[in-house]
C-alpha cells in the first residue's frame, strides 16, 4: 500500500466524511467555474459583433437573454437529472 493509501485507510470515518464533502465541494466549484466559462464562451460568440472593446446595448441585451436562457436551460437539466435520480 502507499503512503496515500494508508494515511487514508487511518483516517476516521468523520474524517473521511469531512474529507469527501471538502472534495465534492471542490469539484461543484470546478464545474460552476465551467459553467461560467462555457456560458461566456457562446453568448460572446453568439452576441459580440465589431464594438471594438465594449458591447454596444444590442449586444448587451443579447448577452443578457442569451445568460438567463443558458443558466434556465442548465437549471431545467439539472432538475430532471435530480428528478431522475430520485425516482431510481
């Protein structure tokens, strides 16, 4: 066994409790930051035309529809998978 394995294996079970809920939190903030990113990503792609450096009001209203339209649809998903999931 490694070093890893065995620090693991002496570790209490609330402390592995606390170790797993301080790892899933790390990994819901990786996939918020994802999501974050992603969302900018295409709403920038979607909605930025030649402005130059800023977004004209076209353009901000665009990128605002186009974030409350992603953040419903990965609100909607996330809802039936949780629906999904319930019901197993």
């Amino acid at each position: 066994m490694s070093s890893q394995a065995d620090a693991l294996a002496n570790l209490s079970p609330q402390q592995k409790q606390q170790l797993m809920a301080q790892m899933q939190a790390e990994v819901v903030q990786a996939q918020m930051q994802d999501l974050v990113t992603n969302m900018n990503e295409k709403c920038h792609k979607k909605c930025a035309g030649t402005s130059g450096n800023q977004l004209d009001k076209r353009e901000q209203g665009c990128y605002s529809m186009c974030m409350d339209r992603y953040t419903d649809t990965m609100t909607a998903v996330t809802q039936a998978l949780q629906a999904r999931n319930n019901n197993r």
